[in-house]
C-alpha cells in the first residue's frame, strides 16, 4: 500500500488513484485552455459579436492570465 501524492489517501495498488490522476490532467488542460482562449477568441478584433456573459467571462481570463504571468 502506499499513499497517493494527489489525494493524500491510502492506494491499494501502490500507485496513484487513477481518478485522481486524471482528474490532475485534466485540471492542467484546463489552466492551458484557459490561458490560449483569449488569443484563440482574438478579442481585441471585433467584440461586438460576443453577449455580455461571453464578454465578461473572457475579461475575468485575460485578467486572471495577466496576474499569473
């Protein structure tokens, strides 16, 4: 038995959990999406297409990416 380095619980297989594993996967997926949208979107071209919602959204990324950088 060991103890998982993602959860912290005991692993019966020796090994991480695998849903853990995935679930840190994905979450590194997530901060790499999250950090390529804005360019991906091009906001800075035409923002008059996008809703209020969509608008306010990708501010709060952009924001949230320029702290972490």
């Amino acid at each position: 038995m060991k103890i998982c380095s993602i959860c912290h619980k005991i692993s019966g297989s020796g090994q991480d959990h695998l849903d853990c594993v995935q679930k840190r996967r994905v979450e590194l997926e997530d901060e790499d999406f999250k950090s390529k949208i804005t360019e991906n979107l091009q906001l800075s071209k035409d923002t008059r297409d996008l809703g209020v919602e969509v608008k306010a959204i990708m501010e709060h990324l952009a924001r949230e990416k320029e702290k972490n950088e």
